[in-house]
C-alpha cells in the first residue's frame, strides 16, 4: 500500500516508517523538521518536508502521490507548552489536521489512522480507562487532539473518510536504529537515561504528593515498536473507531527511575519539583479492544526491555540525531 506518514521524522513516526517499509509499503513521509529529524527517515521512504499549515503545498504533493492512506503523526504534543500556548494547539493539531483532510477529499484518499492520546481522557473516573471513559481534557493540547477526532466523525459522516483514530498512553523505548530525541526533552525515560549518560544533573520529579502510592505520577508505558505495529494493523484491516494503545500496567515515575537504575547500573540523582499544570496523577490503559477487534498484542511492553531498547539506543547515539 502507499502511505503518507505525516510526522515521519519524528520519534513515533520515523519507528512507523521503519516497520511500514519492513511490511512492504511504500511510504512518503511529510515532516517540516521542527521536531523530527532528517536523519531519523528511512532511506527508501520519499521524504518532503512541508508544513500542515501549507494548505496548498500540501494539497499539491498529496494530489501528486496519491497515497491509498495517510497516518497522521505530526502535530504538537507537550502539555506545559499547550497550557502557555493554547493557540499553537489550535492551529497545528486542528486547523493543520482539517487542512490534511481536505487534501484527502480533494485526492480521493478515504483511510486515515490518526495519532490520538490518551490525554483527551482528562482525569479518569476509573483506572484502567477503556474507551467509554468520558472524554474531559484538562489541557488545551488534549482539547486539541479531541476536537480533531471530532472532526473526523463529520468527515467520515460527510466525505466518507475511514478514520482508525489511536489513543495513545506513554511511547518509550526505541528500535536498533531509531530512538527519542527531542530539542526540547520533557519525557521522563529519555531524561532519566540522559541523566545516566552524564548529560543532565538530575532527574527532575513534577510532583511528589500525587494521590498514588507512592506520590508521583503513574503511567502506563507502551513500546514504541508496540506501537508501530497497532498502526500497521490498522492500515491493513478496516476497523473504523477509537481504540487505546497501552498495555494495562502502570508504573510511578519513582518505579521507572528504580528500574533504570538497575538497567544502566549508574545512580540517576533525583530533585523534586512542584506538580506540573495539567499533569493527571495516573493514567493506564485499557486496550482489550485494540487486542479483539485488531489482534493486537504487545510484545516488547515490560518496563525492563523498554528501558534496555531505549538506553542500548542513547548509548550508541550519545547526541541523538546530531551525530
């Protein structure tokens, strides 16, 4: 199948290419560098940098290629950011999203897997959350990512777009290749294992008064080839809907340093900060429908293996893609 892969040069969407490309698809991949990386885009995927905000480049270049499905990575996606910076959200992750499906439409493309989050949730009523769990975000970058799902129920009701929309909990981990490098780090596995690496002081705890045992934020945390692989199944299968992507096991941001620890074999200072805006104690996922529907499993999910991928890769690439 050709697919364009918006965000494909990103941490989550360069490991998508990867897997795509190893199932045989051909790929394009649209990225405007500001977060992805040149470097991180496999070698036999047509790269094209551009901009969602590009409404006419991007109808142009999707009219050209003519994929037979689009997954759509790119977007913003820190918390803090959007609690400073609402428009931003707005703009990228809603208006940017409405200007691909345009595209779409005008190109005759139907199919589309949307990068969602586990975020439009808000605090949960229940842990784990499945997909009935009502939808109340508490920050602008979730309100983003639920309006846009929203959006794609109009157009799949209006245009006949097939929207598989994925709502994911914490991506981590790497592939041998492929790995987390963002110019701003605010995921907690990579500044931990920074920390290892000598390359940061500390690592620094948002919140240690949390209602969770042990007072810091719960997550659940999927490997990123997990990931990689619901997509694919989604691309080849069509199972319209919403579906969660975690594996139902959450860990305390205390439990992950402790875990890296024994992984790196380094001691990883620690200093406590006030809880961030925006920042739910826990989150976990609920994913038996994702499994049902889609006969998907994770498989390199435990805390162990997703810390090794991740520190084997931060390891061989000191300075992520600046090598």
């Amino acid at each position: 199948m050709k697919v364009l892969v918006t965000g494909g040069a990103g941490y989550i969407g360069s490991v998508c290419v990867e897997e795509l490309i190893g199932a045989g698809h051909q790929v394009v991949v649209w990225d405007n560098l500001s977060e992805g990386h040149r470097a991180a885009v496999h070698p036999q995927a047509i790269f094209l940098q551009g901009d969602l905000a590009d409404r006419d480049l991007l109808h142009r270049v999707v009219l050209e290629h003519r994929p037979e499905a689009v997954i759509h990575f790119a977007g913003k996606a820190l918390v803090p950011e959007s609690m400073r910076d609402p428009s931003l959200y707005y703009r990228v992750n809603v208006a940017g999203g409405i200007n691909l499906l345009d595209a779409m439409v005008a190109a005759g493309c139907r199919k589309i897997i949307f990068s969602s989050t586990c975020a439009t949730y808000g605090l949960p009523e229940k842990i784990p959350m499945d997909e009935q769990t009502p939808q109340r975000p508490i920050n602008p970058y979730g309100h983003s990512k639920l309006i846009f799902e929203q959006v794609l129920g109009w157009y799949a009701q209006i245009h006949g777009i097939i929207p598989t929309c994925l709502r994911y909990f914490n991506a981590s981990g790497a592939s041998a290749t492929r790995g987390e490098h963002h110019r701003i780090e605010t995921h907690l596995i990579p500044n931990v294992l920074l920390t290892a690496l000598g390359q940061r002081n500390e690592v620094e705890v948002f919140g240690e008064n949390h209602a969770t045992p042990d007072g810091t934020c719960i997550r659940d945390y999927i490997h990123v080839k997990d990931l990689a692989s619901a997509h694919i199944l989604a691309l080849e299968r069509d199972k319209p809907g919403f579906f969660n992507v975690g594996t139902g096991n959450g860990f305390s941001v205390r439990q992950v340093i402790e875990a890296a620890r024994k992984v790196t074999k380094q001691e990883i200072p620690v200093r406590g900060q006030p809880a961030r805006a925006g920042d739910p104690p826990a989150l976990v996922a609920a994913s038996h429908k994702l499994q049902r529907e889609l006969g998907w499993k994770p498989r390199h999910s435990g805390l162990e293996e997703i810390l090794t991928h991740a520190w084997d890769w931060h390891r061989t690439h000191p300075q992520g893609y600046s090598d």
